[in-house]
C-alpha cells in the first residue's frame, strides 16, 4: 500500500493563522513575559513560527510526551521521554502542541504541570480534532478545526516522514491492485 498526500490547509492560511494567534497573544500577554512549553517533536514547527509573531518577551523549553508506544492507538499511559529544563513556578505558561485529538496525553500533561505552581498555564495548537475528544481539555488558542482525518505536515509525521512540508495534507492511502 502506497500513500499520497492531499492539502487541507495551505502554507498561506496556516501562516495567516499563525500571525493571528500570535497578535492575540501578545495582547493576551502585554507588560508579562510568556514562557512557551513546546510539546516535541511535532510542536516545534508550530512554536518556532508562532514565537517570532509573539510581540512579548518570550522564553522557551521542550519536553516530550508519549502515550502510543509502538502502536497507532494512544494506550492511555503517558510517559515523559524529556522534561523540562527549567522549573515553571511563577511563570505564565503556554503549553504549545501540534493537534489536540483526544485529549487524554494533554490532560495528563497540563495535570502535571499545573503541580509545578505556575501563575497561569494554557494550551495552544495549531489543529483542533474536537470529534476525537475522550477527556475534555480547555484549548485557549486554536489554528484550525479539523476533520477526523490523518494529517501530516508542519510538524505531524507519518512514520517519521512529511513534518518539512509547509503545510497541513490529509495522507490517503491507494491500494496496489495486482
């Protein structure tokens, strides 16, 4: 089986939105300084891109969650693989992700940071699957709702490919007919 790729949101629209999102938080934000949680690896496209329209002082760090293992079904146990570098008490926390789809790693995540005394902690994402959604999870800046479908680009991979594409495609499968 061989796969092809679809657009859903070209580079110019996911750029659009990007500016947007980040004007809203820099009046959000204005006189404080953000501290933007990157969730790895996919997140990075959306935070690299979202911090340089973000008019406000702004800090950075990564961490790594995972909660499918080998498989393509989230098994409910989330497992930090990196954690932050620096402590997050006081700070005003933005938690940047590249979809939120349903909502159990998310949940667990903001939980856990919410424990590590931030002043205020909240989520940002470039795609929203709200149909997916099992735990509810309060998303206070979104790019885009989305279908239930599979995307790939701008961060979100495919078994490791497609996170350099520019913008966000749908992967359709073809079947090989012998």
């Amino acid at each position: 089986m061989s796969e092809h790729i679809k657009v859903l949101l070209t580079e110019e629209e996911v750029d659009a939105k990007i500016q947007l999102i980040g004007e809203q938080i820099s009046r959000d934000y204005a006189g404080r300084q953000v501290h933007l949680i990157c969730v790895l690896k996919g997140g990075s496209f959306f935070m690299c891109e979202l911090a340089k329209r973000i008019t406000v002082p702004v800090s950075l760090d990564f961490m790594a969650v995972s909660s499918y293992g080998s498989g393509t079904k989230s098994g409910g146990v989330v497992k930090i693989v990196k954690d932050l570098d620096e402590p997050i008490r006081g700070k005003d926390v933005l938690v940047v992700e590249d979809i939120v789809d349903s909502g159990r790693t998310l949940s667990y995540l903001l939980e856990m940071l919410w424990a590590r005394g931030p002043e205020t902690l909240r989520l940002c994402t470039l795609l929203d699957k709200p149909e997916r959604r099992v735990v509810d999870v309060d998303v206070d800046y979104t790019g885009f709702q989305i279908p239930d479908k599979f995307v790939v680009g701008y961060g979100l991979d495919y078994d490791q490919r497609y996170r350099n594409l520019p913008y966000i495609g749908v992967v359709e499968f073809d079947s090989e007919e012998e």
